[in-house]
C-alpha cells in the first residue's frame, strides 16, 4: 500500500537519525554501530567485530529495526527548513 504524503514511515517516527551512534546486539553479543542509511521500518547500521564468523556473515554492515536500537551518541541535528519558493516572472 503506497504512503500518503502526511503519513510518516516507522522510521520518520523513530528518535533516530542517520550518523547516530547506536547499539544494539547480533548472536547474544553486543554492539555499537553507525547508521548509515534509513529505510522503511529499519536502519543500515556499519560496525565493527573481532569475531570471524561475524564478519563472515554480515560484513560489518546489518539492517536492524529501530526498536531494537538504543542510542549511544546523537549525531548534530540539522534544522530542516523548507526550500524558497522561487518570484514569478
């Protein structure tokens, strides 16, 4: 079903934002991340791990959704400002 333009996404409601420090777990381990990209309900988060079939399985990236996240550090908020309406001429 296609969103409406006064709908929000799960993730336009959710507290986080890309550039976010983030943690959160894989296999019963813990970890911190960066996201990285947004989408629907769910964020692309890059991150580190020592462990070898981590790295194997998810190449340091995974898409997790953001109620399994908890924020570690906020990233600098930008205002969003709409753009000037250009003069008729």
């Amino acid at each position: 079903m296609p969103k409406k333009n006064d709908e929000q996404t799960a993730t336009e409601k959710s507290p986080f934002e890309i550039g976010d420090e983030v943690s959160f777990q894989i296999k019963k381990q813990d970890f911190t991340g960066t996201i990285e990209k947004a989408y629907k309900n769910a964020f692309l988060v890059g991150f580190e791990s020592s462990d070898p079939d981590i790295i194997d399985t998810y190449h340091n990236k995974t898409v997790i959704n953001w109620q399994n996240l908890k924020m570690v550090k906020q990233a600098p908020r930008t205002k969003k400002t709409e753009a000037p309406a250009e003069d008729d001429k």
